[in-house]
C-alpha cells in the first residue's frame, strides 16, 4: 500500500536498532530452539528475528497509514516514535516499553503465542461455523463437523505444547506453516488462512498502539493519561482502576483500528488483483467497496472474539503452572469482554450500518457471537482440562464483569460522590457548547437521575426531569433518542416513589413511541420492555411478567447475544419470577451463568442436537470406515469431550477406552498425548465408581 511506504520512510532506524536490542535480551534460548529446531542460541534468535520483523514493521505502518484524517498529523509521528518486535520467548502478553537507549519513543513486543492462538480460533470456527450456510450447498454438514473436531484437536495439542514446551515439538496446525511467508497483509488473499494470522498480529498491535497515542504509559515526569473511556472520577466510583480504564479505552477502540485497516488493505490488494486494464464503474467500485468492507468487518469482528478466547484459554494455563499475577491480568482482561462486545456491536449499528448498509450487523453476526461463545465454554471447561486436570483451576468463571454506571449510582454514597463530576461536566459543556446543545441535555438529564439516588427527593427530580424534557423537546425533537432516555427516568423515578400506576402508564406510551420513532429492535426498547415486565410482576400479575420475561430475552439473545450485560439481567429476573409461579424449571432458569445458550447456532456445542449427531456421524464412519480408520477415532475423541460436557460419565469413560484400544498415532497423537488421555479416563472412571 502506497500510503504504508510513506510511513515506513519515517522509521527511526536508530529505536529500531534498539528493538533488535531488546529482542535479543528477551530471547529465551529453549523456546527459540522448541519453535525453530535450532540448538545454536544466536542463530535461532538471527533467523527468528530476520523472519518476523519484516511482518510487524509491515502491520505497524499500515496501522498508522490508515488511521482516519483527523489522526494523520499523530500518525506521521507515532511512525518515527514507535518500533514494534515479536518477543522471541514464551510470554502470553504483549507489552509496551520507553526505548532504553538514546533514541526517544516506545518499543512495543508482541507476544508470539497470543497471536497464534487467537489467530488459530479464528481460522478453526471460520471453518467450524459457516458464516452463511444458506449459501453452501446441501450436505455442508458433514465437511463442517470434520473442521469442528479438527479444530478442537489442534487447539487441544497446540494448548497441550505451550503447559509442556520442550516435551514435543510445536503441532503441526491449520496455521503453523503460514508462518512462512512475509508479504505485508494487502498482497494476501483475504480468504485465506494467512490473512487470519494478519488479522490478529493486526489487532494485539493495535491495542498496544493505542496506548502509545493515547499517553497510557509511565514517563519520567509522571504518568502521561490520554483519553480514556471512562471518566476517571466516574471510574474510581465505579472500582475500575486507572490501568484498568486504560484498557478498556485500548479495548474499544481496537476493534476500528483493525476494520480500517483490513478494508483499505483489501480493496486495495482488490484493485490490484483486477489490474488497471478492468472495466470499473462507479457502481461497480461501490459494490465492491461495500462487500469488501462487509468481510472486513467480519474479519475484525472474528479476530476480537477469538483473541478473548485466547486471553482466557492462556489466563487458566498460567494459573495452572503458578504464575499468578499473570493469570489474574488475564483474567481481569477477559472480564473486559461483554464491554468489549457492546463496543464493537455499537460501531457496526451506529457508524458502519449507514455508511454501508444494514448488512453490516445482522442475526448472523448474533449467531456466530453465540457460536464463538459456546466454543470459548468448551475449550476451557471441557478440553483444558483434559490438558491438566492435575492443575486445578481457582480462577472466577466467565460471568465476571465490571459495573456499569447506572449500577454504580443505585449507591446513594456513589451517588453522592459523583455528583461534583456530573455538576462539573454540565458547567464545562454549557459553556463550551451551549444550553441547547444535546450533550449539554443529555447531562442535565443524568444529573438529575443521580441527584435522586444520591437524596431520594422525588419531587425534586421530576421538576428537573420535567423541565429538561420540555427542553430537549424543543431543541432535539419528541423522537430524539436523548429525549426518550429522559422520559424512561423520571418513569423510574415516579415508580420508585410509589407511583407504580403512574410509571405504567408513562412506560407503555414510551414503549409505544420508541417503537413508533426507532424500530422494535432498538436497545431503548429493550429496555423499556424490561421495566415494563417488572412492573407487571410488582403488580402482581406474576404470569404476564414470566411471559413478558421469556419473550424479551429470546429478542435479546437474538440482538445482543448471549453473554451481554443486559441479556444476563432478564435471564437472572425470568428465574427469580419463575419461582412464584407452578411452572417446572425451564433451561434458562435453571443455569442463569452456566453455559447453556438458548437458540445457540447448529452444531455448536451448545445446541441440543450436536451430541446426537455426532453419535450418528461416528456410527456411520464405523460403518463405512471401521473402527481403527484415523477419522472415526478423531470423531470419537470429539463425541468423548461433548459427553464429558453433557455430564455423561459412562458414555465419555467408554469414547475413552474405545480409543485407547487403537493406535492412535495414526490420528497425530504422541505418546504425551495418548498419557493424557489416559488420565482423563482414569478421572472419569474415578466419577463412575462414586
């Protein structure tokens, strides 16, 4: 890309002097010989360095050269201030050091194992999970089941090599031989499996970018803090750290660094790929443009999935060797993904549906998100431990999250103690931005809400909220979204003075005009949705409150997901009423954190028919095959972990002595592999005897 020359003329070759530096002091001699084979320390980190600085600088430059307009005076610095290295040692987190030599910047390591593994989920579920399957033609199945168990076995070994280095060499995966090749991203075809492992080399960069424009680092004149997404005062209420907000800030924004970055590297490898000689249009660069950009949204959107996945798989393995401290940043990463999720959902909705259209966020983007988050509860409760089951884990479960603001404030103390913020916020935007102003309403808005929590004077709030509505009214229209969200708090605020009757009423016109103004699928409605279904259980109408419940979480397990913050809520409030009712437990009550999803896409882990047709897929391979044929003992191997799963304890100790009653080699199994096998049927054994 021209664009990515101009900026690697910018090089500080002096800071990337220093990065060949501190790659070398990094250098983990065992680690470099188990990736390449080389025993002589110096020439294993030569060529390992040699082979991979080329594909960072290449990544770094075209970060910075598709950074948007406004960003490009930065960008042109950033190029001569940042140098970026793959660590050549097993670490599981990138980092970002202050250059220790006289040229003056920041040197940003990658971690190697971080991009693989995120890079080979990825590819795998790509493969697993048909994005489209419609489109496919009939009899996809089969093909997808066999990419299901090839991906869960070269996750399974890759996973096992990186608890052991040493004891085998690395597996030979689906991605393990891109490695090979050094063109930049934009020469690559975007279908195949390299442009994954760019992917992701694309995004742990990008999040480590990010905290180099924005100041996130440690000076010698103190901490130098740039934008964050969270008010830090906001943020102390809310216990979220500073480093932590930081992240979050590098989360959010990651995401659109790395979409940018594919679509004009794609298009442009498009343009490149049709030669000057093509017959174009305006119409026909549109079309192409748009459909290049739905892939790169796609991508960036598998490659965020994926690289949490990774974070949490590496966070339980750490753990499990006794290195704590990384465990814990790993594991506070992935409390980070619900936040991260609603960020990435909020850009598709808000910025790229209309600038490309509606298929920039559809369904299938819902259904693929329940499939990555069925497969990241499997990898980790069912697969791992095959890995270690000797190693417990002691780390939280998937559910941990952080508090949202409207959490936060229910505190009347943290009410209290953020009301200067607000107060100040609202001063700074009526001067800079004008009494009408929406973000000058919206605060007003939020300000009187949290007056509220903070004093619980009703009367006093709806006056405020009264005359703020009256003027956003005026200024923004009744159908603004600011507008709406000040009438769905003071009908709070009328419910929780005791006016249940009167905030009904007020709802059910909300409901009814949000419905009207932004469709029934807006997230406002949603909300407006779930007060009114408490409000019909507060009122004693326990029946239409269950009813109003189920209905409003199969629309939210459809439109946000299953693990979003707000589904969990009505999943958590559906149990709690279902109680009051004779009706038997469903599904969804009976585990509100547990991994079973509603609705979750065929043949993911999750669904309820993927084990029964996996029992099918083995007998016909027996069948037409025979029991010792490599792809009936793979299919075996996979039926015995979604057994495991299923809590079938004799089903999964006879998968596991079926197999160890073959040679299996002959499926890519070694000798570690086939022991650990053996300690996961001695395990399950020890469950049948109970």
């Amino acid at each position: 890309m021209g664009r990515s020359i101009l900026f690697a003329r910018q090089q500080n070759h002096g800071l990337a002097a220093e990065a060949e530096e501190m790659s070398k002091a990094f250098a983990d001699s065992s680690f470099l010989r188990w990736l390449t084979g080389e025993s002589d320390p110096e020439l294993a980190w030569e060529g390992y360095f040699t082979h991979t600085q080329p594909q960072v600088r290449a990544v770094l430059d075209g970060l910075l050269a598709t950074q948007p307009p406004e960003d490009r005076e930065t960008a042109v610095q950033l190029a001569g201030a940042v140098e970026a290295f793959f660590l050549p040692a097993s670490l599981v987190e990138s980092r970002v050091f202050e250059s220790p030599g006289p040229s003056a910047g920041h040197l940003i390591g990658i971690s190697p194992l971080l991009v693989q593994l995120s890079a080979e989920i990825a590819w795998g579920l790509s493969m697993a999970h048909p994005y489209m399957p419609e489109a496919l033609p009939a009899g996809w199945q089969p093909a997808a089941m066999r990419a299901q168990e090839s991906f869960a076995l070269a996750v399974f070994q890759f996973v096992r090599a990186l608890e052991r280095p040493g004891e085998a060499p690395v597996p030979v995966t689906m991605l393990t031989t891109v490695g090979e090749r050094t063109e930049p991203a934009d020469t690559l075809d975007s279908t195949t499996p390299r442009s994954f492992y760019d992917a992701a080399m694309i995004f742990a960069l990008a999040h480590e970018l990010t905290h180099v424009r924005e100041g996130h680092l440690p000076s010698g004149e103190g901490r130098n803090t740039g934008r964050l997404l969270i008010d830090q005062r906001i943020a102390a209420v809310m216990g979220v750290s500073e480093q932590e907000n930081e992240e979050l800030t590098a989360d959010a924004s990651t995401f659109t660094a790395c979409f940018n970055y594919l679509v004009t590297t794609w298009d442009r490898a498009e343009e490149l790929r049709k030669g000057s000689g093509h017959s174009r249009t305006r119409h026909t660069d549109k079309r192409q443009f748009h459909f290049t950009a739905w892939k790169s949204a796609i991508r960036a959107t598998e490659i965020c999935e994926a690289y949490y996945s990774a974070v949490l798989l590496l966070a339980h393995l750490t753990q499990r060797g006794g290195d704590e401290d990384t465990a814990q940043r790993l594991e506070t990463t992935g409390m980070r993904l619900p936040y991260v999720q609603q960020a990435v959902q909020q850009v598709r909705q808000k910025l790229l549906v209309p600038g490309y259209g509606p298929f920039m966020w559809t369904e299938r983007d819902v259904a693929y998100r329940k499939a990555h988050h069925s497969w990241r509860l499997h990898l980790i409760e069912n697969l791992l431990p095959q890995v270690s089951r000797h190693r417990p884990t002691h780390l939280p479960g998937l559910a941990g999250r952080y508090p949202t603001p409207e959490e936060t404030w229910q505190d009347p103390a943290n009410a209290g103690a953020v009301l200067p913020v607000l107060e100040q916020q609202l001063a700074t935007t009526q001067r800079e931005l004008g009494p009408s102003h929406q973000n000058t309403l919206a605060t007003r808005a939020t300000l009187a809400a949290v007056r509220f929590e903070a004093s619980r004077d009703a009367r006093t709030a709806m006056a405020e909220l009264r005359d703020v509505i009256a003027d956003m009214t005026q200024a923004l229209g009744p159908d603004d979204p600011s507008t709406f969200a000040a009438r769905y708090s003071l009908a709070q605020v009328r419910r929780r003075a005791g006016d249940r009757a009167g905030a009904t009423t007020a709802l059910v016109t909300l409901f009814l005009e949000e419905s009207r103004a932004l469709g029934p699928d807006h997230p406002e409605v949603l909300d407006t949705r779930y007060e009114l279904a408490h409000l019909r259980a507060e009122e004693g109408d326990v029946e239409g409150a269950v009813a109003a419940f189920t209905s409003l979480l199969a629309d939210q397990e459809r439109l946000l997901g299953h693990d979003h913050v707000v589904t969990e809520l009505t999943r958590r409030s559906l149990a709690q009423w279902r109680q009051e009712t004779a009706d038997p437990p469903h599904e969804t009550a009976a585990a509100p954190a547990g991994p079973l999803i509603a609705n979750a896409p065929f043949l993911s882990p999750d669904h309820p028919d993927t084990l029964s047709s996996y029992e099918a897929r083995l007998a016909y391979l027996e069948r037409g095959l025979g029991r010792d044929h490599p792809d009936a003992l793979t299919t075996r191997w996979f039926l015995a972990t979604l057994r495991a799963k299923a809590g079938d304890v004799s089903g999964t100790v006879a998968a596991c002595t079926g197999l160890l009653e073959h040679d299996l080699h002959a499926m890519g199994f070694d000798d570690i592999d086939i022991s650990v096998l053996r300690s996961h049927l001695e395990h399950w054994r020890s469950l049948e005897t109970r």
